[in-house]
C-alpha cells in the first residue's frame, strides 16, 4: 500500500536483454484521484404568500397573430418588413396562355326563353383534371352567363358579378301600385349584363391584360323578348339565334342552325325542342371534343325565372360510328 495519494505507481513490464535474458524496467504511474461529490441540498417547501404574489412574466410571441397581419414577424422584435425584395427591375407580366381551361359553352333562343349548356371538366393542359367546375352563373335570378376559357380569370368575373349582384340588389329599381304589392324590377338585364361585360373585357384587353375567357350571356331584355349575346377576350361582340364558344363553333353550331336558321324561325320553337338540340350538342361535342365531359350544366332561362340543373349526364351514346372513320391510327381496307 501506498502513503500518499500523489505517489508513484510501479509496473513491471518485461523485456527481452540483447544477452538473452530478462529483465524487469518500472514504468511509473500516477494513481487516478477520485472528484468529491457535491453536497445534496435538502428540498424545502416554498412559501405559500409567496407563490401567490408571484407572477411569472408571459412568454413574448415572436409572431404576430393579429388577423391583418396574420403570421407575419413582430415589427417591435424584427424590426419593420421590407418587401423591397419582391420589387423587380423588369416589366409587369401578365397570362400569355390560359392554363386550366373550359371548353364549349352552347345557347339557343326559343319562343319563350333561351337555353344554355355547359359541360363540368376543366382541363389542366391536355390532362381532364377537374371535373366538377360549374361554369354557368346566374345573375339576379333573371340571366345566366356561360364561361369558356381560362377558369381562374373565369372565377375572377364570377367575384366581379358577386359584388355587382350585391349592389344591383340595393339598388334596384322598385315600381309601387297602391292596389298591388310592390314589384321590384332589376335594372341590370340581359342586354345591360352583356354590355358592361364587354366594356370590362375591352378595358382589361386595352391595358394588355386580357380576361382570357370566351362569354355567352342569356336571359330577357327590356322588352321581355329572348336575349343571347357572345364576348371574347378582345371585346368583341355578336348576336345570333344560337351561339356556341370553342370547338362548339365549329361541332354544334351546324345542327343548332339547322333548328333555327334565323330570327323570324326562333318564334316556331318550343323549349322541348330548343332543350332537346342542346343535348344532341353536348352528345356530339363529347364524342369529338377530347377536352370535354359527359356531365354538364344546364339553364333554362324565361319570364317565370332560371332553372339551373348543374348534375345533367350524357344519354343513349353510342359509338358505332367509331368504325367508319378513316384517316386516324392503323387502318384496314
């Protein structure tokens, strides 16, 4: 045993003499001195009165939950927001070319009122990716407007006609008799819609930020007659007994004309046969037209209101003309 802490430790080790023999060389070393512990304080209860005045400072947020700043860094702790580097050195860019998109809107005058069509799809490019977009819209329960085109710019109009609604709602005309109640008239028809619609997409093309949409807008004008008008993206504006957007121009147009040629023919059509040809139409347009659906909307638009049937699907296909078309894919003669 050793004396001291600090002293040497001897361990022999054994090494190999050039004689041949063994010898037996101490390496010192030094004894490994444990660290005291600690003294364990006693626990003591702490003081009731004093608990009771004591109020522990809240945690600071470090964001902002104030709803007109929601999320945003605390000024007094970050310091202000600097948004200079949003700020860009280059022009002002605008949609060059629609992304998610809508294809045909049709719509046909009978004697009574005008129907409207439109199938549900929204096309992501190529690729049918949604497929319950309603793009028809009623306005003040007396017209109804059909969207083609771009489907964002599409629900940029339809918030546009929400607060127009709203407004056309508490300013609307009113006509009081003392005998009847009071009928409120609307001072927005179909004709007015159709010519503030294309005074809003004339200024949107003049500022070279074109609504990328094609527009049918059906309804009554002031005379109570059959109203249907057409607006592109240009400000361009047209009427016609039947109007059709996109592919229906081209696919429905020739079968709705055949119904009714003109307007002096519109008289002789009953809505049965005015609703009949517009789903002939949305049957051809679906077999022709890849960007479109077998569920469509559907609005019937007369004195006694809109009747807006949003779930429609396509009846009796049948493909069997599949087989005479030639000129697409390996054909056999």
């Amino acid at each position: 045993m050793y004396s001291t802490p600090g002293e040497k430790l001897q361990r022999p080790i054994l090494n190999l003499s050039p004689e041949g023999s063994f010898n037996l060389h101490p390496i010192p070393q030094t004894k490994r001195i444990p660290r005291p512990t600690p003294p364990i304080k006693p626990y003591t209860i702490p003081d009731t009165q004093r608990l009771v005045n004591h109020k522990p400072r809240p945690p600071q947020p470090k964001m902002d939950h104030r709803p007109q700043a929601w999320g945003r860094p605390r000024d007094d702790v970050y310091g202000a927001y600097d948004a200079s580097y949003m700020n860009t050195n280059g022009p002002n860019q605008h949609t060059q070319s629609p992304i998610v998109t809508g294809t045909s809107v049709l719509g046909m005058k009978f004697k009574d009122g005008v129907v409207i069509a439109a199938d549900n799809l929204a096309s992501y490019g190529s690729l049918a990716r949604f497929t319950d977009v309603k793009r028809l819209r009623t306005f003040a329960e007396t017209s109804v407007v059909g969207f083609g085109g771009d489907v964002s710019d599409m629900q940029y109009l339809d918030r546009h006609l929400t607060e127009l609604a709203i407004d056309e709602a508490y300013t609307t005309a009113t006509t009081t008799d003392v005998e009847t109640s009071t009928t409120p008239q609307p001072t927005l028809n179909a004709r007015n819609l159709h010519k503030y619609l294309q005074k809003l997409l004339y200024h949107r093309r003049s500022k070279f930020d074109p609504l990328w949409n094609s527009l049918l807008v059906a309804g009554l004008d002031e005379d109570g007659a059959p109203f249907l008008a057409a607006a592109d993206l240009l400000g361009t504006t047209y009427t016609s007994p039947s109007l059709a957007t996109g592919f229906g121009s081209m696919l429905a147009q020739p079968i709705m004309r055949r119904l009714v040629p003109d307007e002096a023919s519109v008289k002789d059509i009953t809505r049965e046969q005015a609703i009949e040809c517009v789903r002939e139409c949305m049957k051809v347009l679906f077999y022709r037209d890849a960007r479109s659906l077998d569920s469509y909307s559907l609005a019937v638009v007369t004195k006694a209101g809109v009747e807006l049937s949003e779930k429609e699907k396509l009846e009796n296909q049948s493909w069997a003309f599949a087989d005479r078309i030639k000129g697409y894919g390996t054909q056999t003669v």
